[in-house]
C-alpha cells in the first residue's frame, strides 16, 4: 500500500514537472527585462549586448523592455548597445523605460528601441560628447616631476596630462568631438524622425523633464512602466505581459569590490590611460 502510494506520488511529480517544463518552453508572452544602469562603460557595453543577442535569439521572449537608469559614459561603448537594440528590434519589439535618469549614453542607447517611455519627472537628453582630460603639468614642475614622451607626431601624445595641450591637440581634438557628436545627431534623428536642423536646437548638452522631451519628440510617452506595458501588449498582440529580469553575469573583480568601487577605479584608469581615444564621454 506504502509502495503504490510512493509510486502515485512520484508520477504525480514527474507529470508536474513535465507539464511546467513544457509550459515554460511553450509560453510566448514573456518579456526581457535588461537593466541599464550606472555609467556606462565598455565592460557594462559587453555584458549587456550579451543579454540583448540572448533575448533576440531565444524563441520564448517575444519582446525586450530596456529600463535605463543612467547618466552616460563611454561614446563608443554608449553606440554599440544602441546598435544591438536596433538589430534586436528588427526581431521582436523593443521598447525603453527611462527610470529617473536616462541622459547622454544613456538617451543614445534609448534611441535602439522602437518606443521610448519615461515619468514625468525622469531626466533625460543631453544629446552632446565631451572630452576631459586631467592636467597636472603645473603641479608636477612644482614638485619635480617630468615625463618621458618619445613620439611619431605632434599630437600622438595628445591629452597627456604632464604637459599643456597645443592648439594642435585642440583642434585635432574639436575635430573628433564633431564626428562622435554628427554620429549621435544622425542616429537620433533616424530613431526619432527629428530633422537634424530642428534636433540641433535641443542638441547642446540641455537635459530635459520627461513631460518636456514627449514635448520636442525625444520620447514617446511619459506613462511609466504602465505605458511601457500597453505599448508592448500591442507590438506582442497579447494580452497578457509577464516580465523576466536578465540577469548581469558579473566579473570575480567586480562581484567581490562590489559595483561602485569598480566604477571609480574604472574613471582612474581612463584619466591617466595614455591613449585618448578613451576619453570621449556622451
């Protein structure tokens, strides 16, 4: 009697688990959630690329919601996510939620989602690139430290911060800042369908209330995550929306110094690595 019950049991649990096990797979309502958050860096760029191309290739998410709560970072890093999302959207509907912060990089990775929603009062544009350099020649021949530079050309070293920048380094300098910038500008314009002429008046650096970008057309929405939902309801034709947060496959390093620490010691590496290709920030 003890044996035939124990045998019930066990099929009873193995059918169980059959049924969510297939349930699981047959499911066509769920959707990504990838988290965007803190500054944005060539680290964070890979690993979150990563989730978008597993989400973009998995058949059980039928589409993404991107909740971004950052304030920008690395120009390059910023585009490539952006790119994945335009790709991941072309496959299943992608649609952004600014939280309370979503400027620079971060409206710039924004722009890789069909719909960009915010809350009224989230932050977001800064549509601009900025370059920034420590400079402590001043100090160093105060104290009596020098460099030793041998290079190929005048501005090889440029951004070096022993050492005044020239007015070549300046211009050399202006004129990457324009082609980044030109490169945020188009791709805005493309996302948002914004002529570049009238983008151009918004596009100084100014951050804007969420209410004030639905106002000029960088968003869609200021409905919040509601917003977001109904939006993807109707790109997934269902009614039902079941959200499933991906998680961050964090590095040893940055798992035992915990996130905030890794960040600083990141910026510290930036300031005083010697190729100044690391420096351009949006």
């Amino acid at each position: 009697m003890i044996k035939k019950s124990l045998k019930l049991i066990f099929v009873i649990f193995v059918l169980i688990f059959i049924f969510n096990f297939v349930g699981y797979f047959l499911e066509k309502t769920n959707t990504a959630v990838i988290n965007i958050n803190g500054i944005i860096n060539d680290s964070k760029a890979e690993s979150w690329i990563e989730q978008i191309n597993m989400v973009k290739n998995n058949p059980i998410y039928r589409g993404i919601l991107i909740k971004i709560n950052s304030p920008g970072g690395g120009a390059n890093a910023s585009e490539k996510v952006y790119r994945a999302l335009r790709k991941a959207d072309k496959t299943k509907p992608v649609v952004a939620l600014i939280d309370s912060l979503g400027a620079s990089g971060g409206y710039y990775i924004a722009c890789g989602a069909r719909k960009i929603v915010a809350y009224p009062t989230s932050i977001t544009g800064s549509i601009g690139v900025i370059f920034e350099s420590l400079n402590v020649s001043k100090l160093a021949e105060k104290i009596g430290i020098s460099s030793f530079v041998i290079k190929s050309g005048k501005v090889k070293d440029a951004g070096n911060p022993f050492r005044e920048p020239t007015q070549e380094d300046k211009k050399m300098l202006s004129s990457v800042i324009d082609g980044v910038y030109n490169e945020f500008l188009n791709s805005v314009s493309e996302s948002r369908n914004i002529k570049i002429d009238t983008l151009k008046q918004y596009a100084d650096g100014s951050v804007f209330s969420g209410k004030q970008a639905l106002k000029i057309g960088l968003i869609d929405s200021v409905g919040g995550l509601d917003a977001a939902k109904k939006i993807l309801k109707e790109e997934e034709k269902t009614d039902k929306i079941y959200f499933e947060s991906i998680k961050d496959k964090k590095s040893f390093i940055k798992s035992v110094l915990g996130e905030r620490v890794f960040n600083i010691l990141y910026e510290i590496e930036l300031i005083f690595t010697p190729n100044v290709k690391t420096y351009f920030s949006i």
